[in-house]
C-alpha cells in the first residue's frame, strides 16, 4: 500500500489527481480483499503484473510510455525495471524524482 504523505504529494503537484487518489484511498482501507478476483469486483480495471497490482485511477491520465523516460535512464534498463528483471537504483531514482516532482522515496 502507498503511503498517504506520497498521495498528497503526488495530487498537491498535480490537483486534478487529488478527487480519484482520495476515492481509491478511501476504498482500499475500508473492503478487505480475499484475492484478486475479489479486488476486481470493485476495481474491475486492475492488472496483476509480475506480482503487482497495477490500478487505473483517474482514467490512467497519468500513464507514460517507456520513451518518455529516456532522460532518466536507457530504455534497455527501463524495459529490463519494467519487466522486473532489474530493480530501481538510487541513480535512476533520484532522476526519476526530478522528471516527476516528487520524492526519491516514491521509487525506491
């Protein structure tokens, strides 16, 4: 789970992203999910992604593609992250908080 000081960090950089980080917010810590299948009773956009639930919020405003990081690292490493064949180092976590505006923290 994603801790709250990273939302609000997040939506005070970006205001339209406050309204639907709330509402998921909020519905995460009220239903308690037996699986996946479950989950997507109520979030029937969510993807499991090697081990990882990945969400639609907001109607995925916020989605980039791996060219639009080539200022952080080669897209070579950020395919290899993205499949989690390699994890984030601190290098590129540093860069990749600058591109965004927000905390290492984030990305680590």
């Amino acid at each position: 789970m994603i801790a709250t000081p990273i939302l609000v960090e997040f939506w005070t950089k970006h205001p339209a992203a406050e309204p639907p980080l709330e509402s998921w917010y909020r519905t995460m810590k009220m239903e308690v999910f037996a699986d996946f299948n479950d989950l997507r009773v109520t979030f029937a956009s969510a993807d499991y992604v090697d081990g990882l639930t990945v969400f639609n919020i907001g109607g995925n405003k916020y989605r980039l593609k791996q060219e639009d990081l080539n200022d952080c690292a080669p897209q070579s490493r950020i395919s290899d992250i993205l499949s989690g064949n390699r994890g984030i180092s601190r290098d590129v976590a540093k860069k990749l908080a600058r591109r965004f505006n927000v905390s290492t923290d984030l990305f680590l």
